[in-house]
C-alpha cells in the first residue's frame, strides 16, 4: 500500500559497509538518524546493517521499500570497487545507472581538473532516472532522493560528519515538504543512585497508565536510570506524569530533560560559595576528568579548572588552586559486578568527609558510572 504525500511515514535505516559487520567502526549514523526521526515524527520500524555486497543490497532495498514508505541509508557511495549502495538501489528497482553531466562537472572541479580527479570517482556521477541528487559540499558523494510510486530512498555518504550536513540542509527540508509529521514532545526525569527495578517499584503503575495520549519509557545509563514520558499530542499533557515522578521519587531525582550530574553538581558548588573545582581520581582512569572538562560552563555554575590522576607509584602532581577538592577512589571490581567507590569532597563548611558508595556494572561503564557517582555526592543534600 502507498502512503499519500502529507501522510506520516513509516522509515527503515539501512547501514552499509562490511567494516560495520566487521566491528571496525561503530554504527553511530543509525542512532543519530532514529533520534532525528523521533523528533521530526517519522515512525522507525527497524535498522539493519550490510556488508558491501550489490545482490545483498538490492534485496535490502526491495526488502525495505515494500515494507516502509521511506528508507534512509548510510554508506557505500564512495568511489571504490566495494561502493555498492547506487548499485543496489538500482537493481532493488529496476532502473539503469548512467552518468549526470552535471554531477561529472561538479566532481571534476571538484578536484581541480579531469586531469587531478582519479578515473574512479566518476563513479560517484552515476544517477538512475527516479533519483534526484543531494549536495555535499564537503565530500565528493553526492547523495540521492529517490522516488517511486509514492516510496522514497535517501542515499547518504558513511562519513558521519557529511551524512550529518546532507541530513540538515537536504533531506529535513524535503521531508518536512512531503510528509504531514507530528514531531514527538519529550519530557525526561533523571536519576542516580537506585536501580532500574527500585525506580519501578517507587512509581507503580505510573509507566503503565501514564495517561491518554502518553508513552512512557524507562531505561538505564551510566548517568543513572531514566524515565522518558513522550506524545505527539500537545506537550503541557507531559506535566502530571513528570510531577507525579519527581514526587514519588524525590532526593533520588537530580535533573530532568537536559540537566546532568556535571551541570546540576557544578550549580551546587557555586549555590555554596565555591566559584572553582578540582578533581583528584584514581582507579578511574580519568573518568571523572573527562566528564566535567566535555562539559560546557552555563551561568551560575562553578569552574572546572582541571584535575588529576594519580597513578600507583608514580609522584602525585599539584593540585591546582581551587575553592573546592573533589576526590574520588574506585576500588578493584568485587563480585556480581559490584565495586565500591569513595568519596570526598574539600570545601570549607560545605564540605563532607570520605563516603564509600557502591556502583555496578564494567569496563568503561564501570569507571564512567564511578565518576558519576562523585558528582552525585556532591549534590546530595548534606547530612
């Protein structure tokens, strides 16, 4: 069945290329484009991964297209023998690949010249009759709107930052034209320091009937377990179930929506007096110094003027001159995931003694939930 121009579609994302299946590159396109989707309007039905394989492709493509009114994908439109995304799309719908002139033209002043510009990119010219190219100004594959009998296939460059340019400037515009999209409206609650199923347990049935017109999701990271009330309806209706949580969960909550525990511990800091912090980590590999240097400085918040990591046996650096010392020390994993961090925190009255708080999980998540543990003490009410 095809999906009229004005009705909201169903999406497919397709990520192509076999270093993907390799493990080599992390897919982070597909997560950028289903979190773009959501927010336009656009319902994602799935996301698949493939390798550089033109009959593989194809089948993809008429897998996608049957099933979806649009299909996103990413990768394989570079000039090389193993670029088979124009290929599949080709074959997926029957259509014979020949050169745009303008598209040729393009690429050779592109490069300077035919004479500078490799004989292999001219592969990046081809266009089939139904597909409209797509600019890129910082790379040499174009990308393409294709459209047949009310479906479309966009074709972006792998390069996140390309895919990323060509999304904003060419593709949002052209959705927004074609589809009517109710955007989703989201609302966050965020917390810290109690599990997934102790949230569940503190808010009853409120993720189940969180009321009409309202989804509601809940999902662990490292930051803490958040609670994610969403709807295409009219966003003042997110407030009852957001209120409803911060009261049953109370000194548990430390943010919502774009708060983090960088942002909300800083303001807590500078609410006391101290305009500047310091952080001194070990077992953590500078976790914690990595969190607070990513985060950007707003109003009203302390200064982060660096820190650091002591490493076993080698002569600890000094400090630098702060108004407040944060110290944290994770210890060795224990079992069942389990390992136990401590805690500091140098500032004058508002300051508190060592505090030993226990965190789960491993690898880097380990080191990141410890960090986020630190700045968690620090906005805790005082004892």
């Amino acid at each position: 069945m095809t999906v009229a121009s004005g009705a909201t579609p169903r999406a497919r994302i397709l990520s192509i290329g076999t270093e993907i299946l390799f493990g080599e590159i992390v897919d982070t396109n597909a997560a950028f484009l289903a979190g773009e989707m959501a927010r336009l309007g656009v319902t994602l039905t799935g996301t698949r991964q493939l390798g550089d394989d033109r009959a593989g492709i194809a089948v993809a493509f008429a897998d996608a297209l049957r099933d979806a009114d649009l299909v996103v994908a990413t990768g394989g439109l570079g000039p090389t023998h193993d670029d088979l995304t124009r290929e599949g799309l080709a074959n997926a719908l029957g259509e014979k690949l020949t050169e745009d002139p303008v598209l040729r033209d393009r690429l050779v002043q592109r490069f300077g010249g035919a004479g500078r510009m490799p004989a292999s990119n001219l592969r990046q010219a081809l266009r089939i009759p139904s597909a409209q190219a797509l600019d890129n100004p910082i790379g040499s594959a174009p990308g393409w709107w294709a459209e047949r009998e009310g479906r479309v296939a966009v074709l972006m460059p792998g390069v996140p930052s390309e895919m990323r340019r060509m999304w904003s400037e060419q593709v949002v515009p052209r959705l927004v034209a074609r589809y009517l999209l109710a955007p989703l409206q989201t609302r966050t609650v965020k917390t810290f320091g109690i599990g997934e199923s102790a949230v569940v347990e503190k808010v009853g049935d409120l993720l189940e009937r969180p009321g009409s017109g309202v989804e509601a999701g809940i999902y662990a990271r490292d930051d803490g377990v958040h609670l994610r009330f969403s709807t295409r309806g009219n966003p003042a209706i997110l407030t009852a179930p957001v209120d409803q949580t911060l009261s049953l969960l109370g000194t548990d909550v430390y943010g919502t929506d774009g708060d983090t525990l960088a942002g909300v511990a800083l303001r807590v800091l500078a609410g006391t007096g101290c305009g500047t912090l310091a952080t001194l980590e070990s077992g953590t590999d500078g976790a914690l110094l990595a969190i607070l240097a990513g985060h950007p400085l707003e109003d009203g918040e302390a200064r982060f003027v660096g820190g650091i990591l002591a490493v076993s046996g080698e002569p600890r650096p000094a400090l630098p001159n702060a108004d407040a010392i944060l110290t944290v020390d994770l210890g060795q994993p224990a079992g069942l995931g389990r390992s136990r961090v401590r805690v500091a925190l140098q500032a004058g009255e508002t300051g508190f003694a060592e505090r030993e708080v226990r965190i789960h999980g491993s690898g880097p998540q380990r080191l990141r939930r410890a960090a986020f543990a630190a700045l968690d003490q620090v906005r805790r009410p005082r004892a």
